[in-house]
C-alpha cells in the first residue's frame, strides 16, 4: 500500500506540480510497479558534474555539487541521496536561511520531463553531514541517488582539495 506522502508527491509529480560525466549505476532493487510511470526513473536520468568540496562553515562537513537531467517525457521524483561517504545528506542554499523543508528537499525533489537542474556553488547544493574517515581529497565517492518507484543510480563524487589553508577535519 502506498502511503500518503508517497501518494501525494505521485499526485504532484503526475499533475506538473514542482516542489520548490561520471561513473554510473542503475539498481533497480526497491522496484514498486503500483507507481505509475516510475519503473524507468533510473534509466531516464543522468547526474554529472559531481563533485564534493570540503566546508569552509562546518570542519565535519562537505558540500556536493551536481546536474541532474531528466532525458524522458514522463515527471519523476527523486526521494532520496545517500553516501557511505556521509553520515546524513540534506539540501542547503548559500543564499537562503536553511528550513526543514529545504533541507528535506532531496525527499521529495520533482523532476519535470525533459529538464536539467544544476546544484552548483553559490545556490541550492547538498550537505554531507558527518563526513567518515573515506572522505580524503582525490577520493571518489559513490552517491545514490533513489527514486520513487525505487530505481536508482549511483555515481561517484570526487572529493576537491581541501584548501592549503584550512586544517584537516577532526578524526
């Protein structure tokens, strides 16, 4: 059984409603064919452009960077990124006072046909939270990016060079 916020994002996502090249992999180990036009999410998207930078604001955390395009004519919904990378991964905008609902923004991110959406330095960007002992600079991360329906696709970020004058994260 759907739930209902599963059942009101597929409302959103099946109306047009929008809510505010590296390695990849499609798994399609959570596939849940009651949703309508999902089952090719992974297949129909493609992240590039990703990258990982180091937080200057935060010494436990690091700012990832990424496009993600929506290549079909059917809407998907992104509901989920996650890292072994990252104890936690939240949205964030530089500009903008950071809300639940912003940082929720991964779990429910709209993806219209046809569109390219790019999370690049100075706007709407992830946070890895808390990030492991594996985050080293030149490391390649994998990320996963899951979707409703329950497709997904993996790809690496490349961690950037911590700044020579900033010291290391805490162990």
């Amino acid at each position: 059984m759907i739930s209902a916020r599963r059942a009101l994002a597929l409302t959103c996502l099946l109306s047009g409603a929008s809510l505010p090249s590296a390695h990849a992999q499609i798994s399609d180990d959570r596939i849940n064919d009651s949703v309508p036009g999902q089952m090719h999410a992974a297949e129909d998207i493609s992240i590039s452009a990703t990258s990982f930078r180091f937080s200057r604001h935060n010494k436990k955390n690091a700012d990832g960077y990424f496009t993600i395009e929506n290549h079909s004519a059917t809407a998907h919904l992104l509901d989920e990124i996650t890292s072994p990378g990252c104890g936690h991964i939240t949205a964030h905008h530089t500009e903008q006072e950071t809300t639940s609902n912003t940082a929720d923004l991964f779990s429910h991110l709209a993806l219209p046909a046809h569109t390219a959406m790019a999370f690049s330095l100075g706007g709407y960007h992830l946070v890895c939270d808390d990030i492991t002992p594996a985050f080293v600079s030149g490391a390649h991360l994998p990320v996963t990016f899951s979707f409703m329906g329950g497709t997904s696709r993996t790809v690496d970020f490349i961690v950037a060079a911590r700044p020579s004058d900033e010291p290391a994260a805490p162990e």
